[in-house]
C-alpha cells in the first residue's frame, strides 16, 4: 500500500534540483535537499522509537527543519501535532498528556522547562532551534538520505491539530491524509496554482493556514515558497518582488497599507493575495484595492475542517463575505433542527472530504459535534444571501440573547467600525441585571484620534434598533488577539464582567 500523502506532497521533491524554499537571506534549498532532510529526520524518528501511529509533537520555531520534520512524521507514519510556540509548560503538559507522543521536540531554550513535563508523560524530549541546531538536529546527521515511507491509507491519521480552547479544554482534531489531500487539492486548483508560483510565506507552520493550506498546496504543485520564520514587514515588502502569491491573517494586510512603500509597483508581479483566520473589515478590502489594484481573497476554514469555503479566483470577491462552498463540500445552516431561508442567520454545518475524523480520546464531543451521517455542526453562525455568498455572523458562544432578543455582534461592529474615528471594534454581551445580558462595545480608535465612546454610540441611533445598541463602549488601545489575530473575546467578557453589575 502505498503513503497517500507522502506520495503527493514529499515524493516528487526527491529528484529537484531546483529551488523549493528560499529563505529570507537570498540562500535555497532545492527540493533534492529538503527531500534528504526529511529523509534524515524519518530515519531518526524511527531511531527514537516511533512507529506507525504514534503522534509526534513538536513546538519549535519555523524553519526548514521544521517543515522536514512535518514530511519525516507523514513519511514515517506517524501522526504530526504541532503546537503553538507560545504554550507554556503548564498547557504543554495538557496536550502531552491527552495525545501521548513517542517524541516531543522543543526549542533547546525551554528544554529545562519541559524536560520534567515530558517525562511525567512519557515522551522522549529532543530538541530543535530555529537555525536547524538542537539534539534531534545531531540525531539526523549520521542517518541515510533516503527513506521508504510507510504505508498509509486515506482514512490513516495523519495529524492532531488542537482546537484554541476558548471554552473548556482544547480538543485534537483527528485530520486524515484523505482530509489533508483532498483539500490541498481542491484549492490549488480553486486558485489556479501551478509549479510556476511562488508563495510567500510569512504565516506560522503550527496551524491550519500555514501548515495545511499554504505549504501544503505549494508542495502539491511544485511550486516554490519564500519561506520566512515570520511575519517581518522589512522582508515582506524586499521579497515580494519575487513571489506571485501570499496567504496571510487580516493584520498582515492592514500593517502593508499602513507603509506607503507598500504600492502597486511593487505587487506587479503578484497574481494572488488571500486571507483567513480572522474576519477581514471590509474597509481593509476596499484600502487594498484601491492601492494595488488586487482584490483579496477571504475564505472561511477551521481547525477540524480545513477549508471549507472561498469567494471565487475569477468573479466578484466580496467583502464581508467568505465565498461559496468548496467543489466537494457541502453546506448548511440550521435552526431549530431545519435549513433556514437564503438571508436568515443559523449555525453553519459542512460535510466533505474535508471534515475531520472526531475528537482524540473524547467520543462524547465527537457525538457532539459531527452527526453519524457526516455532517460537522461547527459552531458559527452564518447566513447565505440569494447568490450563494456565505457570510460568517460570529459564534454561536458569541451570540448575544439581551431582553429575549438575539443579537449578532458582526452586524454591530460593522456599524460601529463605519463611525468616524473608529479602526475596529468587538461586541460582547455582559451580565445586566434587568436584561440578562446587555450588548457592549470595545472601540480602538484610529490614529491620532481621541474618540468619545458616547458620541460613537450615539451614532448608531438611527442605524440599528434600540436593542441592538451598545448600552456602553469602552475605548482601548487594542484588541486581544491570539497568533493567528482572531480576537480573544473570552478575555474581553473577563475583563469587563461586573461592568453593569453596580
């Protein structure tokens, strides 16, 4: 049998002699020379003792290695489960403990830290830095260059990805190599890739986007990736000369326009920019429009599904929306156990290659969440207009019931965000006493502007009805967000609790 997703994805980097990653100093790696790193890296999985099916957990930063030991994990059989770089100790023990890894690679600057951490559970510690050093880095260099992959079927785990667990405890999404493939596969050809692009990549590679979407298509296709450990403006706006396309997070963007290097000239040469993880404002659509002359992609995926929808490569994007189901993916949004009218609001669910194989070690959620007959209830609220355009409202944990009234905090924030002086805001429902919960706004001003929060509400006398309106707004300098800029409004609802209480 043969590895379905080594043999798509890793396989034909083995004879490239050309550039399959170039780094942020100008140096490339061909795809012969990832391919051996791989190599290297399986064979010294497989030397620390993991097997077919054991996990692999990783939480090291982005590198080349990083990325090898990715296809070392698929071509050994293993499962892959990478973690964010800013998890402490303490839930580093959680996910360690719920997925019980053969090996656990960490940056060698933590490895005090984790040591006791990994071995309470059982993982063998080995360590991996950003330039590619670490005691896992000395285990690969003695090991042979080429490897047979293991056998794996499409419905083989092939990664456990971790929910963010902004309500109860993270969840392991079990992703197969079916998931993974036939996702990669539909967008690189929803999106027109080919072996002639290359891709800027400036995302994490412990998350969904970074991980499964970009690298995966890029490696599909053959094509090539800027590969930076980070989001670095300085090299962004110096390398994007020589790429075609970029994935990146709503903050991405808004930091480009924020430089006025950042023009058309300069993206000449790109045919593609897309965006995800975070709602895009549409007024960041229309800036970057209206400066370069390209038009954004949004798309709307999650961590157990991959993606599940795109606004079209040739068409209208249209912003504040996420597009149309994927070719394969199908789409509903439920309310009361049936399908609502085109236009009115429910929770979104999908069924399709794409969707995630349940919950590790937790059957009750799975039976939660994903119905025996395929379909995945994801937990946003979303509506679909007369065109089919899918649009995401919020969470359904987000959702605010004040005086028995539903209220979308979307619809309000993009009222807000229109008042003069607003950048962004984020709507929340806290505790009132008379209303059960009371609808309340945190504002970020524009810079150089002093907003009054009263005369920003104010505005919205004669936009919304009365029990949609904030009954109070703060104005902070931010908004919490976590890596991938999804705002954290967990945090704002705990710093703000007792607000009406008094």
């Amino acid at each position: 049998m043969a590895n379905m997703l080594y043999d798509a994805l890793f396989a034909p980097l083995r004879g490239r002699e050309g550039a399959f990653l170039i780094l942020a100093d100008g140096s490339a790696l061909s795809g012969r020379v990832f391919h051996a790193m791989l190599a290297r890296a399986a064979h010294a999985l497989r030397a620390a003792g993991v097997k077919p099916g054991d996990r692999v957990a990783v939480q090291v930063a982005k590198s080349p290695q990083a990325l090898a030991v990715y296809g070392a994990a698929v071509a050994a059989g293993a499962v892959f489960l990478p973690l964010n770089t800013a998890y402490t100790p303490a839930e580093v023990a959680y996910f360690l403990g719920n997925a019980t890894p053969r090996v656990f690679l960490c940056d060698p600057a933590r490895e005090e830290a984790l040591t006791p951490v990994a071995a309470g559970q059982g993982a063998r510690l080995m360590t991996l830095d950003g330039t590619g050093q670490g005691s896992f880095a000395e285990a690969m260099e003695d090991q042979p260059e080429e490897i047979a992959a293991e056998p794996r079927g499409p419905e083989d785990l092939a990664a456990i990805l971790y929910t963010s667990g902004t309500t109860g405890r993270s969840k392991g999404a079990m992703l197969t190599h079916r998931n993974l493939l036939s996702n990669a596969e539909v967008l690189a050809d929803l999106w027109r890739f080919t072996e002639d692009d290359v891709l800027l990549h400036a995302l994490p590679i412990f998350h969904t986007h970074g991980l499964f979407v970009a690298s995966n298509i890029a490696l599909l296709t053959g094509g090539r990736m800027i590969f930076l450990p980070g989001f670095d403006l300085e090299a962004v706006l110096r390398l994007m000369p020589q790429a075609t396309a970029m994935m990146g997070v709503p903050t991405f963007y808004t930091r480009l326009l924020d430089d006025p290097r950042f023009t058309r000239d300069l993206t000449a040469g790109m045919r593609l920019f897309v965006s995800g993880s975070a709602p895009l404002l549409a007024e960041t659509h229309r800036a970057f429009e209206a400066r370069t002359g390209h038009r954004i992609l949004e798309r709307y995926g999650m961590t157990e599904t991959n993606m599940n929808t795109s606004n079209p490569y040739e068409g209208e994007r249209r912003a504040g929306t996420v597009g149309f189901p994927l070719p394969g993916v199908d789409l509903r949004i439920m309310a009361e156990g049936a399908e609502v009218a085109p236009g009115e609001a429910g929770v979104i669910e999908v069924r399709g290659p794409n969707v995630f194989a349940g919950y590790w070690q937790m059957p009750e959620k799975t039976a939660e969440e994903l119905r025996p007959d395929g379909w995945f209830i994801t937990g946003d609220i979303g509506r679909r207009d007369a065109e089919g355009y899918v649009q995401i409202v919020g969470r359904a944990k987000d959702l605010v019931i004040s005086g028995g009234f539903n209220i979308y905090p979307v619809e309000v924030e993009a009222e807000l965000d229109a008042q003069p002086g607003v950048l962004e805001s984020a709507v929340i429902g806290l505790p009132h006493p008379d209303f059960g919960e009371a609808v309340f706004a945190v504002l970020v001003p524009q810079p150089g502007v002093t907003l009054d929060p009263q005369a920003v509400l104010d505005g919205l006398r004669d936009r919304l009805a009365r029990f949609k309106q904030p009954k109070a707004a703060v104005v902070v300098e931010a908004l919490p967000r976590n890596a991938m800029g999804k705002v954290q409004k967990a945090d704002l609802r705990k710093t703000y609790a007792g607000w009406f209480a008094g």
